[in-house]
C-alpha cells in the first residue's frame, strides 16, 4: 500500500513538470493557425442564412481555449482531475443550426487537444484531410420547397386537385387536407424547380385557380432547410 502510495507521488511530481514558455507560445501559434484554417472551412462550406459569423469565430476560441485547457492539465495529473471535475457540470444549451456544426465543434476540441499536448503533426495532417474533404463535399445547396396553399369552397374538390395534376403531375405531394362543410384547404408541397417550370406555361397557377369560383386565398411560400430552431 506504502509502495503504490509512493508510485502515485512519484508520477504526479514527474508530470508537474512546467513547460517553457517558448513551448505554451508553439501551441498557442500552432492551434491559432489550424482554428484559422477551421474559419476558412466553414465559410466556405456554409452559405446563405445558416452561416454565423458570430459561430465561426467561436471555432477559432474554442480551438485556443482548448488547447490552453490541455497545456495546463496535460502536464499535472492532479490538476486534470480537478479540471474534469469542474468542467462536468457546464451544461451547453445552443441551439445548433446545422448537423455539421456538431462536427466543426468536434474538430476544434481534437485540434485543441493535439496541440495542447504537443502533437502538432496529428493536428496539421488531420486539420489538412478533413478541409479538403469539406471543401469538396461540404458545400451542400439546401432543397428548396414550395409550399401551395388554397383555400377555396367544398365545392371546388376535385377541380382542385385537377388543376394542380396538370400543372404538377404527381411531383406535388399533398401534405394538409382540411375540410368543413363548407370550406376545404389543401397545402401541397413540391421541389422548387418543377414550380419554376410551371411558370412557363401561358397560365400561372394562381390564375387557373382563381379562375374557379369561391376561391378565398392561394399562397405560395418558399422554404428551405435553412429555416431552423
């Protein structure tokens, strides 16, 4: 028991070991260069509304702070305990906006890490890899959608859904169908491109569809997968 008591002493009085300054200041450089390459990567891979600036510069942080974090308990097994300790009760509540901002806060933490422990190699070659991989494949366009929306009276049914067959075929899903005894609603949802098409013809829908008598509203609303919590 005195034996292991000594052992365990012994490793954390060996791993206590400060690091010179020269060597904190590389892995500060090191780490605020890859986090810039994260920058470059996520503004390129994100377009429109789902990119945030405001995100994008708190990869950089989060890529520094990490590899501060690591400096410092990376060479003091006490203190790491005590560091995993207090950072286990910080709860994180952000909303993210896109599935792959879970991925980019993943690899500024393994940066933070690689540099933190001095293993800039790993770092640089894994930072190389997975920006050229995103910088090929990353850049995904979201599909647009358009909602139709009419209301119109009971009556109009099956004119209806004549009219928007013919404009639509069947790439028009019908996603709502409300109805009284008096009113229906219909909400068909169909991919941007075939309602752009469509304006081509000599009649836009919305004129085939006013054309029919007691038609209250036809709305037309764009969405898109940037629209998000």
């Amino acid at each position: 028991m005195i034996l292991m008591k000594d052992k365990l002493i012994d490793l954390i009085e060996i791993s206590s070991n400060s690091l010179t300054l020269e060597q904190i200041v590389l892995h500060l450089v090191v780490a605020s260069l890859l986090g810039v390459a994260v920058y470059i990567s996520y503004y390129f891979s994100h377009e429109g509304t789902i990119y945030s600036k405001k995100f994008n510069i708190s990869l950089v942080m989060m890529t520094i702070l990490t590899t501060m974090v690591m400096t410092v308990i990376g060479n003091n097994i006490a203190l790491s305990l005590g560091m995993v300790g207090a950072l286990s009760i910080v709860r994180f509540r952000t909303a993210i906006k896109d599935s792959r901002d879970t991925a980019y806060i993943f690899w500024t933490v393994i940066i933070g890490i690689c540099c933190g422990v001095g293993d800039y190699i790993v770092a640089s070659i894994g930072t190389a890899a997975v920006f050229i991989f995103l910088l090929l494949f990353g850049r995904i366009r979201n599909d647009n959608r358009v909602l139709l929306i009419i209301k119109s009276s009971f009556s109009n049914e099956r004119k209806i859904e004549g009219i928007v067959f013919d404009y639509f075929s069947q790439k028009a899903n019908l996603r709502v169908k409300n109805t009284t005894d008096k009113t229906i609603e219909f909400i068909y949802e169909l991919p941007k491109k075939y309602y752009t098409k469509a304006l081509t013809k000599e009649k836009s829908i919305t004129e085939a569809l006013y054309e029919l008598k007691n038609v209250e509203y036809v709305n037309i609303v764009s969405q898109n997968d940037e629209i998000s919590g």
